[in-house]
C-alpha cells in the first residue's frame, strides 16, 4: 500500500513537469538511490572511513537504481489505485 502511495504521489507531481519541471526522470534522479539502495553503516577506523564492498558496490551502482524508479514511473498508471487504506 505505502508503494502504491508513494508511486502515485509521484506520478501525480510528474503530471505537473511543465511548471515545477519534474519529469519521471527528474523524481527518479532526486528519489531512485535514496528509496532503492541498500543502508549504508560506515564504521570509523582513526581519520578514514571503511565501507564493505557490498555497501562500495551499491554505492557504484546507483545509475541502476535511476533507472529502476524511472522505468516504474513511466509505467505507472497514475491515480488509478484508489483502493482505500484498511
């Protein structure tokens, strides 16, 4: 249900690119690596940060995640789930 929110809120504010200039691809920009990507924990050693490389590998791969929210949203029908919260 939350997604379905979630996804129709953004539709519905890609509906109105032309003044507030958020395309489907701009939203997937702003939203598609902080809704998609995996928790990041760092753990301090000294001055440097160490991050594992599953974590690296996720950072490197944000594009993907992009792509994924884009791709969703374009496909996504709009306001059409109205089914009501239970």
């Amino acid at each position: 249900v939350t997604l379905r929110k979630l996804l129709d809120h953004l539709k519905r504010v890609a509906s109105h690119h032309e003044v507030n200039k958020m395309t489907c691809q701009n939203l997937a920009v702003c939203f598609g690596p902080v809704l998609l990507s995996q928790r990041q924990e760092a753990s301090c050693h000294g001055n440097r940060v160490f991050i594992d490389s599953e974590e690296l590998a996720s950072a490197l791969h944000f594009k993907k995640h992009i792509e994924v929210l884009h791709y969703l949203l374009q496909l996504w029908p709009g306001e059409t789930h109205t089914t009501p919260f239970h």
